[in-house]
C-alpha cells in the first residue's frame, strides 16, 4: 500500500532542525519543538495517534528527515505498539539475518516467521517462486568419540549479543513504544565511531597533535580529541600542552584549585616514577575537566620561553610519568620545530595529528612538516604514513567545500584527512564538547575514530 492507494488521511511530518519539525494536517502547518530530535518526532507520533483516535480511523504518517521519506500507519485506536511501517525510507538499508542462518534473503521491515531450530523461512515469495528455506544438517559418526561430539556440537558459550534495536531518528521513536526496529546506516556507522574512541589498547598510547604555523587550531583539536576518547572510553586520558612560547591549552580549559604547571611537575618526576607514588597524588599537578573527564598539563603562558626550557631527557622523564598514570597522552606540541622538547615529542609519538583549518597558509605549514617528517627518519616516516589531518571549516560564512578541498589536498601524503562544520563554541573561551551542535560532535566523532585506527 502506498499513499497513493490509501483512502485513511494522511498527515506530513518534515524534520526543519535539530530542535523543530513541522506537522501538516489538511494544509495547516504546525511548528513543534522538543531538545532534540527524538523528542520532536514522539511529540508528532503522539498527536498524529490523538488525531486516529478523535476520527476513529487510521492516518496515514507521511515522515521527511534525514534519513528519507517514510510512510508509517497509525491504527484507529492510536496504540503505538502497532504502529505499522507501510514504506520504508527512500534509502532502505539491506535486510539483517540472523547469525545462525546463512543465504537467506529476509526483507528489512518483515521479521522471520517462526521456524523449528533448524529451519527460518523467509517472507512469502511471489506467486509462482518457492519459499526459499534455510536448514542445518549435522553428520555424526557411528559412535563418536567425546572430543568428536565436542567439536560437532555449537557452543553455548559462542552466541552473540543480539543487535541492540534503534535509537536514533523515527526509528528510534518506534522502537520506544515497542517496534521491533533496525537501526539505520547512519545509527550503525556511529555506534561503530562510538565504539572505535571506546577501546583501551595494550599498553599506553602518545597521540601527538602538530602544525608549525600558529592559531593553526591544534589547541582546540587537543581539547575535543581528549575529551571524545575520555567521555566514551573511560578515564586515564590527559591532555599536554607542549609548548613553551604562550601555550594556551590551560586558557581554554578548565582550571582546578592550583596553578601548577609542566614546570613544577618537572621537579617531582623521580618521586612520582617511584614505588611509593599514588595515583591520586598527581592530581596536585594536572587540572582535571569535570564534564569532559580528561586531565590537563599546563604549560606557563605568562613566563618567556627562556624560563621554560625543556631538553630531551627532560621531556623523556614527563612522557615517562604522562605514561605511566595515564592510558591516552594527547599532545598540544606547540610551534617551535627546532625546540628539544618537540624533537623528543615526535620520537615518543604513537599517532601523528595534522591540524590545520581551510586557509591555505596552516594547510601549507602541516603539508611541509610532514614532507619534512617523512625524510628524517624511519620513525617518522611510519607517522606521517598513518597521520590523520583534521580540517575544520574556518568561517562562519565560508563553506564546508572549502574545507574538503583542503583535506583532499593531503590525498596520498597522509592516511586521512576529515573536516568539521564550523561552530562558533571553538572560537574562544573554556572548550566544551557539550557546548558544540550536534553536526559538529558527529563530525569530531567521526574525525577521532580515523585516529583510533592508527593505535
């Protein structure tokens, strides 16, 4: 049945935000806003059932939003549970077969019939055509011997979770009144990001984020990495501003109840690389962010490069105290390439981090520091083949296109390149990853898993 066929009145329900959408009943047009856009869509669900209730009749729900357009049909007695899905979005997304069953074709929207637990039919086939039929045939021996039987026999122990149902979009809202509901590509490629920045790797890992021109945007990269790999991945995760020419990774971050910095870490790395040494004692020399659950080690932005000096062996024995409390050390390097604390930076590093934005002077500058990269060494040489550059769009009036011009520019010379939309949160003040639009944390999402790959 489509819209076409239908005689029930149909309603139209367009998505026109992250907060509204807009309900057309008969031509006359309401605007409905919620936090969000789950919350618009169960606003809309909820008065289209009101309206199948108050005439007695089904309605047809004509959706319109990201995911495509969709025809849903609300029963008579406005009962949400039996909502039916008349057509799917204008992108249907392949059917899921159930792990146990191999080759056989069931339709997304239409759940397999109830089978014996060696067979699972599919929906019926049109006239003409079989019901193709999917059955388990195990061989066994005349008289088997136990480890035989053993490895014959599936394990109990080997079944798989199933797949969590929708959470996201319409699908989303028919899966919260009890519609068994698939998630769409778009919710699959998220969870799969979610879960890339949620894995802990054996051993710790040294993500460096580097461009030698300045206001090149690696202090906000350092911040929104932190904080991704920190929110979904659990604490241990510290942010370090390396630079010693007014490093302004603590301006922009939360302060805790002390001004300590790099500096006065410095003096009690032999005591905090010690037995005796606690984890809790580090507290006193890093400034933990309570909604973002990273840590940060301040550079002086106030003292004069000369007062703040650090060599090689130096950075060696913080990179050593860095690694030893915590599991993701994100690295603010500052500008200065000749500098001994940014030579040993790049020896240490796990991860190269490209930061840049869509104006040609910072693409430049990160393009050039790889190329220079990729002749020192072999070390650094397998950075700049696993780097990954993260281009956010500059200006509020420029465009995305810029930006993605920019990040194609990098093809061939680093292992990805991502852009960002831009957003005004970035643009001054303490850095907030709550504070950003949700098109932008999809976008850093998206961006952080590229980097997780590399570790």
């Amino acid at each position: 049945m489509s819209m076409q066929e239908t005689s029930n009145p149909t309603v139209y329900a367009t998505l026109s935000g992250e907060d509204s959408g807009i309900l057309d009943i008969n031509g006359t047009k309401e605007t409905l806003t919620g936090t969000d856009r789950n919350e618009v869509r169960r606003i809309i669900v909820a008065k289209v059932a009101g309206r199948a209730r108050m005439l007695g009749r089904p309605v047809v729900l004509v959706t319109d939003d990201e995911l495509g357009v969709a025809e849903l049909l609300i029963p008579a007695d406005g009962d949400l549970s039996n909502i039916q899905v008349i057509t799917p979005p204008t992108r249907p997304e392949p059917a899921t077969v159930s792990a146990k069953v191999e080759n056989t074709v069931i339709p997304g929207w239409i759940q397999p019939a109830p089978g014996t637990p060696n067979s699972v039919q599919t929906s019926p086939q049109p006239s003409g055509e079989p019901v193709p039929q999917v059955r388990q045939t195990i061989k066994t021996a005349a008289a088997p011997l136990v480890s035989e039987r053993r490895a014959a026999r599936a394990s109990f122990l080997d079944q798989e979770a199933p797949p969590q149902p929708a959470t996201a979009g319409w699908r989303g809202a028919l899966a919260r009144v009890g519609m068994k509901i698939s998630p769409s590509e778009r919710e699959l490629a998220e969870r799969a990001d979610v879960h890339a920045v949620s894995r802990h790797w054996n051993g710790p890992r040294t993500i460096a984020i580097v461009n030698g021109k300045g206001g090149a945007n690696k202090t906000p990269t350092t911040a929104i990495l932190a904080a991704l790999f920190a929110r979904y991945g659990g604490s241990g995760v510290l942010a370090w501003d390396n630079n010693e020419t007014r490093g302004t990774l603590g301006w922009r971050t939360e302060q805790a109840g002390h001004d300590c910095t790099v500096q006065d870490l410095l003096s009690q790395t032999g005591y905090l690389l010690g037995p005796g040494a606690q984890s809790s004692e580090l507290s006193h020399y890093v400034h933990h962010q309570t909604g973002d659950k990273y840590d940060v080690l301040r550079s002086n932005p106030t003292a004069v490069s000369a007062d703040q000096k650090i060599s090689r062996a130096e950075f060696a024995e913080l990179h050593r105290v860095a690694t030893k409390y915590f599991r993701l050390v994100f690295i603010d390097s500052g500008n200065d390439e000749s500098a001994e604390r940014w030579q040993q930076m790049i020896d240490q590093t796990d991860q190269l981090v490209v930061a840049t934005t869509a104006l040609g002077e910072h693409a430049e500058a990160g393009a050039l520091l790889l190329e220079d990269l990729s002749r020192r060494d072999e070390h650094a040489a397998k950075l700049v083949r696993g780097a990954v550059v993260i281009v956010p769009q500059s200006e509020k009036n420029g465009s995305l296109a810029a930006a993605q011009s920019i990040a194609d520019g990098f093809d061939g010379l680093a292992r990805k390149a991502s852009t960002i939309p831009f957003d005004e949160a970035l643009h001054g003040g303490k850095i907030h990853f709550d504070a950003l639009s949700a098109t932008a944390q999809r976008a850093w999402l998206a961006a952080a898993a590229g980097v997780a790959e590399g570790l």
